[in-house]
C-alpha cells in the first residue's frame, strides 16, 4: 500500500515535471528564433530539390522528346531551368541576407512561392504530356511524380504547408488528367492520389512538429545555457567582490586593532558577562597587570570591592539600554594597590539580532586631572580668605594712620604709608578681580537678577565711588531718570558702574566732569558714562576687553587697577543679557556704555 | 531707631591684629567704648560684664565659630536680642540669606576700612528697630 502509493507518487512528479519542463521550454524559447532555425533548414535543403528537379527534368526531357511534341517538351524544360534557376537566386540572396531572423516570416513565404512553382512545373507536364504519351511512358511520368512527390517529404518537413502546396503543384493536374482520361483504370489510380496526397501531406505535417520541438528543445537549450553562464559570471563576480570586501574587513578589523593596541588609553574588550577577552598595551602599562593576568577573569579585578554592586548595576543597564555610556568615573586599583581614578567610556557592540555580543571599555586616567582640580579650588578658596585676612590687617592699620586719627605722623612718612595704603588696595582689587574673572569663566557666578530703577542704582554707584571723584579731582554729572528700571543683578551691576566710574575718574582731566545719561535702546535701556579724558588710543580698541590690558604701563602705576575690570565688565552684563561697547567722543575723550533689557526676559 | 546713639560695642575676634585695628577704629574714629573678646568660648562671660549695645562676630573662628556662637546667643534670653553684626571674608549668598534669616542685623565683609567701620555700624544701628 505504502509502496505503491510511493510509486504514484513519484510518478506524479514526473508528470509534473515533465509538464513544467515543457512550460519551462516554451517559456525559454523565442518562437521567431524557432521559426528562423525552421526557414534555415528549408533553405538548406533547397539545393537538394534544385538538383533533385533539374536531373529528373533532363531525364524526363530526354524520355519525351522525339515526337510531335519535341518543342513544347523543351519549352517545359526550358521553364523548369528557369524555376531552378530563380530558386537558386533565391538561396543565394537568403544566404547573403544579414536579416534572417526578424524576416524569417518573408523568407518562408518566398520559398512558399518556389516550391509551388517548383511542383507546379511538375503538373504542368503532367497535365500537358501526359494524354500524348505512350503507355510506357505514361508509367514512367506516373512513377517520376510519385517520387518526386515523395523526396519533397525531406526536403519541406520543416514547413508542411509548404510541403502541401509543393505536392498539390504536382499532384493536382495530374489527378485531374487521370480522372478524366476515360480509362476505368486510370480513374482508380486518379482516386489513390489523393489518398496518398493525405498521407504525405501527415507524414509531413508530423515532422513539421518534430522539426519544431527540436527546434525548441534546441533554442531553449541555448538560451538555459546563456543564462546559466550569465549567472556564473555573476556569482563570479560576487564571489570577487565577496573576497574583496572580506579582504577589506580583515584590513580595517586590523588597522582597528592596531589603534587600540597603540592608543594611549585603556581599552578592554569585555564580554556580556563582564569577563575581560582583550586588553591593550596601554590597560597593561596604566592598571600594571599583564594581560594574561586580565584575560578570562572579571572585570571587577579592576574596582574595588566596595564599589562592586554599583559596577554590577550600571553593568545591567549598559546591557539593557544597549547603549554607548561615557564619563563614568570609576576608582581603580592598580596591582601595587594604589587607587587610579578613570574616566570610562563603554559602547555595547550589537548583533542584527539586537544581542550584546561585547562591550568595548575605554578608560583615561584622570586622577592628575581631578587633583589639579582639587588643587586649583583649594588654591582659590586660599586666594579669598588667607590673602585677604592678612591684607584687611595691612590696609586697615595704613588707613587708620593716613587717616590722622593715630596723630600726626611725619610727612614723608605719611607719604610713604600712602604709597603702601595705596598698593595693598591695588593688590586687594587685583585678588577680587581675578577670583571674579575666575568665578565667571568657571559658570559658578550666580547671579540674581530683579527690576532695578536707573535713579537709584546710578545714585548708589555716585556714592560709592564718591572717593576716586575727590581723589581725582572729577565731578560726577548725572541729570535723574525717575521712569526707567532695568532688569540685572544689583550687585554685579554696582560693581560695573564702579568700574567704569572709576576708569572715567582716572582718566579725566582735573577738574573735569564725568557725564552719566540713560537712553532707550529698542526693548533695553543704554546707560553710558562719558569723560573727557584722551581717548582710547587706535591700536589698543580691539582688545579693551581682553584680559590684563591696559592702554599703557604707565597708566597702571599711575591709575592703579588690575587690568582686568573691563574684561569682568563684559563678561558680567553679557551674563544678564545685556552688551557693552565705547565710542570716541566728538571732541575729546570717550564713552563707555552698556545696555540691559528694561524687563525679564526667557 | 533706638533711642540713645551707639556706644558699647564688643568684638569677637581671634585675629589679634584685626581686633587692634577694629579696636582703634571704633574708638579713635567712631569715639565708642569697645571690647574685644579673642576665644569666642568666653564670649558669652564677656557679654554679660559688658553689656554690649551692638555685638561683632567674626565669621572664621577655630573651636566655636561666628554662625555657631550666634546660635547659642539667640538660645540665652539675656543675648537673644543683642544686634549682631557679622565681619566675614568669605561667605556665600546662601550662607548671608540663612543668617539674615536667623536675625543677624547685616554683615561686613573683610576687607573693611577702618576710617568708614564706625560710620557703617552706625548706618546699621540706626536702621534697627
């Protein structure tokens, strides 16, 4: 049961096969091809028919002449000459044709036209010699069209219809002559004609389809071929193209290689389970293990133990996230047991799968870093308090002196505790500014921005710097604003009026007035506060609000000031969205002005 | 505005040379009567024989500092109510914002001017209530 059901089966999938083969065939072959092979081979056999046909006309002219007849037999053979002739024209110019594929159709027909001709030169000696001849040679014409009926078989197999036309050219006047000879036996031969005319006209049409599957099988053979060589020379081309991407890879994987093992930073190759699989040169030289001594063990070797469950957490969401992770600052013990501080990128590499096959760990030691840090704060910090601790004690005994309250000292030694009252300030406002400058440029300066009226903050800056006016002999003109209020920092914005009150101070002349007016400035207000000193010189305007500039030397001796109180000033009004700028004064001297939004804006 | 001006100020300082200055400032400029106390732990005895109409704390002292000593003052009925003003070098806004909060009356920071000390103290204690 089993079995035979096995052979069905596999006998059913023959069929099958054999019937998409022939789907495969027709699919694959070209039918014009196939029409263009079949023409061919009728033209290949045209020299057989011509020659077949010129040989049985010279024997059959030779037969008949000798009666009254002679000039219409030689007129017949004259005809059959010319046919050959004309079909021999023809071969030449198909063989000459450079178009035998797309006109296959014409050729045909044309080769139709000749081998109808051919047959019908036949019939019409049948049809004219045939009643005049004597019986022997009316046998001889009978078997002569027999024969020459049946080698047209071969010679048009490719194309039955021809084969047709060409016997029917042969057979048709003959049947006609015989049936009408009046001869009884005649009559039945004339009826076996068309039985045998049936026949070969089968038999050719059988070979016509023989022909034109082999045709097919042929055409379609070629074209499996065509295409199975094309397809090789693909896949040898891929395959190419595959080694060469392969070989590529291999070289980027180890210039790749060669850049972690020559980079100055850690890197480790870690596996999903936080087992170490590679390590560089540099993680040997920085950690102070071998890398045999890494490799194959955990990760962890690396942090301490205390430190262990928050490496095991962060571990789980690197896995999880699947995403690359830096700054991370991890305390790593080194072999000898001193602990490094590194700065730790990790980045998961990924299958298509989504999967974490390893995670690339790259750390820079940045325990030199965090101490000078450490070092630069605590130097700060000792800048603010131990500095200025000791100098409130120095400026505060040589003020106190200067002052008078301590009696009268000598005057050149009251010219001398000036010089050093003057010099401890100037030390004092050059600590302030660089903590400032250092303050601002490390983004720790918070600031506390509110609504402000323009009167009294000018009034308040008037006030405190009331001392440089009387110190430089310089009058402090401000006219009132009682409507405008800015949005700043009051402090911060003090501290700027001083220092542009201050340098307008310092560089008047005696006796001059420093003017201070507000303005609108679209949605700001422009405060600007004008001398009548020298100017600003041409070449130093570019760099007013550089860091520890100052026109000249001099003037620092002179003037006192760190140099820095216009970079500070720059610094703190572009802080509360604002900015600063000067002009030359028509005139004389300059204006340094500011502008700041008259309300908060986000 | 209290009713008598400004007269017996006492000083908690542990900078000796500060307390020189803050000492002469006061007295020589400001003309007051003033006491300087060096171990902020006895300031409090200090307070009680003196009775300061205005106290100054340093900010930075070792053992009890400034904000330490002005917490145990606002503990005591006797000191709870004396004005104080702090003398600091180095304080930031929040830690200024917490004592303003705790009832300190203003703060002075380092480095001040002797010749302007007397007349600010006495700004701050004309604006006390």
């Amino acid at each position: 049961m089993n079995h035979s059901s096995t052979a069905n089966g596999t006998a059913d999938s023959l069929e099958v096969s054999t019937k998409a083969v022939e789907a495969e065939i027709r699919d694959r072959s070209d039918p014009q091809h196939v029409l263009a092979d079949r023409v061919a081979q009728l033209y290949r056999q045209m020299p057989i028919a011509i020659g077949a046909t010129f040989i049985a006309g010279a024997i059959a002219t030779f037969e008949l002449q000798g009666r009254w007849l002679k000039e219409l037999v030689l007129i017949w053979w004259a005809v059959v000459v010319t046919f050959s002739a004309a079909a021999s024209l023809l071969l030449y110019a198909y063989y000459r044709s450079a178009d035998k594929v797309a006109s296959a159709r014409d050729w045909l027909r044309w080769l139709a036209i000749a081998a109808l001709g051919n047959g019908a030169s036949w019939g019409l000696a049948g049809g004219v010699f045939f009643r005049s001849l004597s019986d022997e040679q009316q046998v001889f014409l009978a078997f002569l069209f027999a024969g020459m009926a049946s080698v047209g078989i071969p010679v048009y197999a490719a194309s039955w219809p021809i084969f047709a036309l060409y016997a029917a050219g042969i057979l048709l006047p003959f049947f006609y002559v015989l049936l009408t000879f009046g001869n009884r036996l005649f009559v039945e031969i004339a009826l076996l004609v068309p039985l045998f005319y049936a026949i070969n006209v089968v038999i050719a049409y059988r070979l016509t389809h023989v022909f034109e599957s082999g045709y097919r099988l042929r055409r379609a053979y070629g074209k499996l071929t065509q295409d199975h060589q094309a397809l090789n020379q693909r896949l040898e081309g891929q395959l190419v193209e595959l080694e060469e991407a392969r070989r590529q890879v291999e070289a980027s994987g180890r210039k790749l290689a060669l850049f972690a093992e020559r980079a100055p930073i850690a890197v480790l190759e870690l596996q999903p389970d936080g087992t170490v699989s590679e390590v560089n040169h540099a993680a040997e030289m920085l950690f102070g293990y071998a890398a045999a001594e890494l490799v194959g063990g955990s990760a962890k070797k690396l942090v301490r133990a205390e430190f262990h469950a928050e490496f095991d957490r962060t571990w789980q969401e690197l896995l999880r996230k699947r995403e690359s992770m830096s700054g991370l600052k991890i305390r790593n013990p080194r072999r000898d047991g001193i602990d490094l501080i590194c700065d730790w990128t990790v980045t998961p590499l990924v299958n298509f799968r989504q999967e974490v096959i390893a995670v690339i760990a790259q750390g820079r030691d940045v325990t030199a870093q965090l101490e000078a840090e450490r070092m630069k704060k605590e130097f700060t910090s000792t800048l603010s308090h131990e500095l200025r601790t000791p100098l409130t004690s120095i400026i505060g005994s040589l003020q106190l002196i200067n002052s008078g309250v301590m009696g009268k000292v000598e005057r050149e030694v009251g010219e001398l505790t000036e010089v050093a009252e003057r010099n401890g300030q100037r030390l004092l406002d050059l600590i302030n500014d660089i903590l400032d400058i250092e303050k601002i440029e490390s983004g720790k300066l918070a600031l506390a921005p509110e609504l402000i009226p323009v009167d009294a903050l000018v009034e308040e800056a008037i006030v405190l710097n009331k001392a440089f006016a009387e110190r430089f002999n310089v009058r402090f003109d401000w006219r009132g604003d009682p409507q405008r209020k800015i949005f700043a920092d009051r402090k911060r914005l003090l501290q700027v009026m001083t220092n542009l009150l201050s340098n307008a101070a310092k560089f008047s002349p005696e006796g001059g007035v420093v003017e201070i007016t507000s303005a609108d400035a679209g949605g700001n207000v422009r405060l600007a506060i004008s001398d009548r000193g020298g100017g600003i010189p041409e070449g130093f305007r570019g760099r007013i609000f550089g860091r520890f500039t100052q026109a000249d030397s001099t003037a620092t001796r002179q003037k006192g000031g760190s140099g820095l109180g216009l970079a500070i000033c720059k610094r703190l009004i572009e802080l509360m969205q604002g900015r600063i700028g000067f002009d030359n004064r028509p005139g004389g001297g300059s204006t340094f002005w500011f502008e700041l939004p008259r309300q908060h804006t986000a | 505005m209290p009713e008598r001006p400004l007269n017996r100020v006492c000083y908690v300082e542990d900078d000796e040379d500060i307390q020189r200055i803050v000492r002469m400032s006061l007295e020589r400029v400001g003309k007051m009567t003033v006491a300087v106390v060096s171990d902020p732990t006895q300031a409090m005895q200090t307070f009680a024989e003196f009775k300061p109409d205005l106290v100054m704390l340093d900010w930075m002292m070792p053992v009890l500092d400034g904000p330490a000593l002005f917490r145990q003052m606002k503990l005591r009925p006797e000191t709870s109510s004396l004005p104080v003003v702090f003398i600091t070098a180095r304080a930031s806004q929040p830690d200024l914002d917490e004592l303003k909060l705790l009832g300190a009356a203003a703060t002075i920071s380092k480095p001040f001017s002797p010749r302007d000390l007397p007349e600010q103290l006495r700004a701050i204690w004309a604006k006390l209530p």
